[in-house]
C-alpha cells in the first residue's frame, strides 16, 4: 500500500519530469495534465520551491481572472563537473542539470610530475571553473570521471596501458570524493564516448551501436537498446586488446602509434615516400602526405582501415547492429580511413549498417559523462 510519503514523492518526480519535458507552466495546467488536485500541486510546488527544486518564471496569460505564475524547474539548482583524463591533457567541464555543456578548460599534465601536484593542479582547475562562472562551490552536485582503461569496480582500481598510466594509482575516486563531499562516478573514456554520441551525436536514431575510437588505442563502446553496455567486469568494448590476424593485438597492429611505428621501420628499409625521418613523424604530416597522393602512405592506411573494419563488422554480425560510430585521432586522417572501413562491413554483413565519423570531436566522453552526472543528481532529487 503506497504510504503518503511515497504519494508526495511519485507526485513531486512527475512535476519535475513535466516541466523538464514541456518547459514552464502555471499550477492549474500541472494539475490537469497530470490528473492532480489544485491542492496537492499547490502543495508540492512549495515544498520544491522551498528547496529550490522549481523557480517561479513570471506570470502567465490570464482568460479572465489573475494571471497565473508560471512554475518551471530549477536547472540550476545543482551542477555537474565532468573530468576526461585523456592521457596527459585532460579535459575538465561544467554543466547543470540541463545536461548542456556551458563552460570547458584543459590542462597541460606531465608524466614527470608528482602525485599530490597532479592531484592540487586538477583540484584547482575544478575550483576555478566553478567559481569562476558565477557558482558556489554548494551548488556541486556530482563528479564524473572518464579514464582510460578498466575499472575494477569493487576497489576503485583502473587497470590500463602502461602508457596511460599517468591516472592510474590516484585512487582519484576516493581523493575527489574527500576532497568535494559530492558522489564521484568513474567510467571508462571509451564507453563515456560511446554513451555521449547515442545522447548528443550521430546515434541518436539507432538503439543498437558500437563507438570504436582509434587513435593511441584501440577501444570500443556498445550501446544495445539504448542502454549502455558495460559488461560484468566492465571489459565489454575491449577492442584493443583482441587478436583477429596471429598473435598482435589490434592495438598493436592499427593504432596511431604502431601506425607511426611501421612507416619508420619501412623508411628505414628503403620505402619511397613523401615523409622523412629528419622530420617529427605525425599523424597530420601523414594526412598531408596523403592528401598529396603519397600511394604508400594510402596503402598503409587503407590496410589498418581494412584491419579494423574485420573487427567491427564482426561485431556487428554478432549483435546485430544498426551503426558503427568512428572517432579518435585516426578518424581525422580523413576519408580514406573512414571509407575503407565502410567498405569492409558492407562486403562482410549481409545487412545495412551505418558507417560515419564522429561529430563529436574531442568531446564525446565529456557528453557521456554529462549523460551520466545528470542522470544520478536526477534520481536522488526526490528522496
């Protein structure tokens, strides 16, 4: 039997969801569309304006009698900080509870630089983003976290690549959550990616997608019936570390760094091309070389696109997916990358599958980590 504090919370969660749906509106329209007496959305709507949940907008259009005061909900009421350690140069940003991203700043970190220092640099960076548009430090209401690699969820641990390992043995969790007194919630960089572009990029319209980020790793994340997929031991979208041709992972056969690797080791061996090992061997000297119909250079990446498109597709034939979403550094290699890739899975699947680059850039792990700070401040409004 529903207690009368179980009403009062079913019926204050429905009038936070109809207005962050259908935007502001008086009383007496809350109560008829919500089938609610006048009084108890009158009484609820004080109860979460004394907690700041609402705010009172203005007054409405009147057929008659007093101009109703329109009620809408308080996006402000708490904000979200949203952390993405990609390698040295993490990403740190603020929302509020409308999910959208306001304000962002990276910084600069080292691999030299100490545990407390790392920890006092990112600490500082928060404060300042906070304070600095106008928000107090109360008003934090989560802190989510993108890392690299897998998280063990029972001890707070990130097992990932030694070169990644610049976040690793923080126990940031932990730290951040002393530090701020807010809740901390950790995921993995690539699953936050894939979650951001089902919510804010090119998967909006499919329910069952991978996000595959090449670039100085391999990984993947899986989205089945709009839900992100994370798997037991949050291993599932582990691209990297599979094997499809002999005993090299994918990672150490397609990634920028092995990419990089083997054009060295073939120029050293005599290969013709329009790059020069007296000259920093990058991903945008390659673009260009390739752009200037350097043939080696597009056979290179043609065979790494071809690579990961057997990895993908079958995964697609495995889940039946709708779409494939391709981001990291090696997405912006251009076309070529993208359309060899594309290639592959159509001459693989027997069914229509969406092949594109992410529109998210950069910030695909930041949306997902919005995605998910909004969704936990949501859930615990109302207790």
């Amino acid at each position: 039997m529903a207690t009368q504090s179980s009403v009062r919370i079913s019926n204050q969660e429905l009038m936070i969801e109809y207005l962050m749906k259908n935007g502001e509106t008086s009383r007496a329209q809350l109560a008829k569309d919500l089938s609610i007496s006048k009084p108890t959305v009158s009484l609820n709507a004080e109860k979460l304006l004394e907690r700041e949940l609402l705010i009172e907008t203005g007054e409405g259009l009147s057929s008659g009698g007093r101009k109703p005061t329109l009620l809408n909900f308080n996006y402000d009421h708490k904000i979200i900080v949203a952390i993405d350690l990609n390698r040295n140069q993490p990403l740190i940003a603020l929302s509020n509870l409308s999910g959208r991203l306001m304000f962002s700043t990276r910084l600069e970190m080292m691999v030299t630089e100490s545990k407390p220092f790392l920890i006092q640099r990112l600490t500082t960076a928060i404060n300042e983003l906070i304070i600095s548009h106008a928000y107090d430090m109360t008003s934090l209401g989560a802190i989510s976290i993108a890392v690299p690699g897998v998280i063990d969820d029972v001890n707070d641990k990130i097992f990932a690549n030694p070169q990644d390992n610049l976040w690793t043995d923080l126990n940031l969790k932990k730290v951040l959550t002393e530090i701020y007194h807010v809740p901390v919630l950790m995921k993995n960089d690539i699953s936050m990616a894939a979650l951001g572009v089902k919510h804010y990029g090119l998967g909006k319209d499919y329910e069952d997608l991978l996000y595959v980020s090449a670039g100085h790793g391999i990984g993947g994340g899986i989205i089945l019936k709009g839900e992100l997929l994370e798997g037991k031991r949050n291993f599932a979208g582990e691209l990297g570390i599979t094997r499809l041709n002999g005993d090299k992972t994918l990672e150490e056969q397609i990634s920028s760094s092995a990419i990089v690797e083997r054009i060295k080791a073939d120029i050293k061996l005599g290969q013709v091309c329009k790059l020069s090992l007296d000259q920093p061997l990058t991903l945008k000297e390659i673009k260009t070389a390739i752009t200037a119909g350097d043939e080696y250079l597009i056979q290179v990446i043609k065979s790494s696109a071809k690579i990961l498109g057997n990895a993908v597709a079958n995964i697609a034939l495995i889940l039946d997916l709708e779409a494939i979403v391709v981001g990291g550094v090696l997405s912006e290699v251009g076309d070529l990358f993208i359309t060899n890739i594309e290639e592959r899975v159509q001459q693989i699947v027997p069914f229509d599958v969406k092949v594109s680059t992410s529109n998210l850039g950069q910030e695909a792990g930041i949306y997902g980590l919005l995605v998910i700070g909004k969704s936990f401040i949501l859930n615990h409004l109302i207790e």
